[in-house]
C-alpha cells in the first residue's frame, strides 16, 4: 500500500488545513473592503482574496507598490488587477479534481483492507477447524494443539489489527470527504456574488461559453438581456453604499422571480445583470425584459435602518439574439450595444439590438 494510516491522516490533515482556512479568509477580505470603503463587488473581493493568500506574487508586487507610492486602492484599480490575472483563474474545479482523485486512492486502500480482513477470517477459520480436529486420540502431543492454539491466536490478532486499518481507512476518508465538501463550498464562492447571491461574471462566462456550443444548443433559439440600474451612481452617492446594495439585492430579486431554471441570471458587474436565456426567443426575451423593467419601476423602495421614502429606481435592458457564428464575446457585445442604446434613447427601456441594425440601415 502507498500510505500506513498514520501517514494518511498526515495527508488528509494538511489538505484540510490548507482549504478549511479558507472561509476565515473569506470573512477578512469583507473585513478589508469594509476598510477601504469599497462594495464587495465580485472582481474586488476575487483580487483581495487572492492577494491575502498569497498565490499570486506578481499581482501582490502591484498592490504593494501602490500602496508604497501611497494610492489608494481602489474599485477600478482592483477591477484592473482582476481582468489581469483573476479571469482565467480556474481554482475551485482544480482543487475539487484534485480532492476526486484523493477519494479513488482512499478507495482503492480501503478495498485493500477489507481484502486482508476478509483473509485473515478465513484463516482463523481454517485454524480453527485444524484445532478441533487436534483433539483427536491419534495425534498423540499436547504440544500440537499448543501450536495450533498460538495459531488461531495470531491470526485472530491480525484479524484485530486489520480491523483497526479499515478504520483508519474510514477515519480518513470521511476526512476527505470533508474536504471535498469545503472545496464544494469554495468552488460555489468563486461563481457567487458576495452581495446578490446571484452568479457572478465568471460563473456567467462560462455559462455562456458552453451554452453556445453547437452540441448544446442543437439549432435551438437563445436570447441575451443585459441591464443596468439608471442612475446608480446619483443614488448611491445620495444615499450611500449601504442603501445601494439593498437596492442590487432588491433588483437581483427581481430577476430572479421572473426568470425559469434553465435561464442563468448573474451580476455581471457593479450595477450591470445579464440573464442568459437557453431555448428563448427574441419576441420572448423582449417581453420578459419589459416585465422586469416594469416590476422594478412601480416598487416604492424604503431604507431599512431609517424608514426614509427612497422614491423608485428604474433599469435599462439591452436584448440581443443569437445568431449561428456569432462568438460569446461578439453575442455580448451586441446585447450591450443594445442596452447603451436604449440608456440613449430615454432610460427605463427595453431595446434590442435589431433596432441597432434597423438605424444603421437607415
């Protein structure tokens, strides 16, 4: 076998050591953001955990030279610093294959165990009967039953020790599987939205970038809505960034409500949300938009701590609908467009990217 026991709760312990930390951490970037005065927008929370487990020295390197040049850090300097070195970063499913493969190897060595049990219970039992059968008149030596009887007594000490091996092997699986758990819980993190529980852009990305691969899609329509709350900032700043997230987790609730299980909504961004809708046509994604749009318009928002009347805040959609060789980028992008058009063109609207192309035909 490639590990004793001793050596396999060594193993598993520093696994879990390395990855359990990991949800402290979590509640030290909150703590950091906090400091800086800065919402915990997914790139800015992604950069700093990072930084403070100190897996990337070249992002560190930047970080601590503007802190020596004594800038700040701020939401657009860690927006950079994230579409630098965070958006290809892959850590939660790499850790969970690692921590797969770590569970077939356990497998494996508890397989073994349960093998040498097992033989070593045939053996006994095979003892045994060679002992019964010492009894007989013929065998004429009381030290041929002693020897048997050492026998039957050691293999019931193997028996006993290999008993107490499957439970190490157990011991140390459940380790593992605690571990898988965590990495479960961080991988989740990583697609997550701290502030809206929604998916993040990462975890949107990818959604799209599978989603659009012609096995998956098989010819069938898919619609892109892409929205942003008008005039955040204004209200942010009058109010403050307290009353702003509850405004992002009011809309994030919104989107949520309206949209099916198939469909991926995600904060892509400050006050931006994108809602990828498999199998949904243009017509439909447009009506959907318009009755978010609607919902959010007409709700009286009222602050939590003091009860001040907040008035009402509106949201801009852009629709775009995809068409065969577009690339998830390009799709985006065209959804985007869609939606600075129609912050243009009087805010609180939906526009789609047809009306783009139909003006530019013009």
């Amino acid at each position: 076998m490639a590990f004793t026991p001793t050596q396999l709760q060594i193993v598993s312990g520093c696994l879990m050591s390395d990855v359990v930390e990991k949800p402290e951490l979590g509640k030290t970037v909150l703590e950091e953001l906090s400091k800086l005065n800065i919402a915990p927008l997914p790139e800015c929370y992604e950069v700093l955990y990072v930084h403070l487990r100190g897996s990337n020295a070249d992002m560190s390197a930047q970080i601590q030279a503007r802190q020596d040049d004594g800038l700040p850090l701020d939401e657009d300097f860690l927006t950079r610093l994230c579409d630098q070195y965070c958006r290809n970063s892959e850590l939660g499913p790499v850790l969970a294959e690692s921590v797969e493969q770590m569970l077939t190897q356990i497998d494996d060595i508890k397989g073994v165990a349960q093998g040498l049990t097992a033989s070593s219970e045939d053996f006994c039992n095979d003892v045994e009967s060679i002992a019964s059968s010492a009894d007989a008149p013929d065998l004429g030596s009381t030290d041929v039953k002693s020897i048997i009887e050492k026998l039957v007594s050691t293999a019931a000490e193997a028996t006993r020790r290999n008993s107490e091996l499957e439970g190490e092997l157990t011991q140390a699986m459940s380790n593992v599987q605690s571990l898988k758990d965590a990495v479960k819980e961080i991988e989740h993190d990583a697609f997550t939205d701290f502030l809206t529980k929604l998916g993040n852009r990462r975890r949107f990305d990818n959604f799209l970038d599978t989603q659009l691969k012609p096995d998956v899609r098989e010819g069938k329509p898919f619609s892109l809505i892409v929205g942003d709350v008008d005039h955040f900032k204004k209200f942010n700043d009058t109010y403050g960034h307290q009353v702003g997230d509850q405004v992002l987790r009011f809309v994030a609730a919104i989107l949520s409500k309206h949209t099916k299980g198939q469909d991926l909504v995600a904060r892509y961004g400050g006050e931006e949300f994108a809602i990828a809708l498999p199998n949904t046509t243009l017509e439909n994604a447009h009506k959907l938009a318009d009755q978010i749009r609607g919902a959010i318009a007409k709700k009286k928002l009222v602050s939590k701590t003091t009860n001040e009347d907040l008035g009402s805040v509106t949201i801009s959609f852009g629709v775009a609908h995809y068409a065969e060789g577009l690339s998830p980028g390009a799709f985006f992008e065209f959804a985007d467009r869609a939606l600075y058009h129609a912050k243009n063109t009087g805010r609180n609207r939906v526009a789609t990217f047809e009306e783009i192309r139909e003006r530019e035909a013009s």
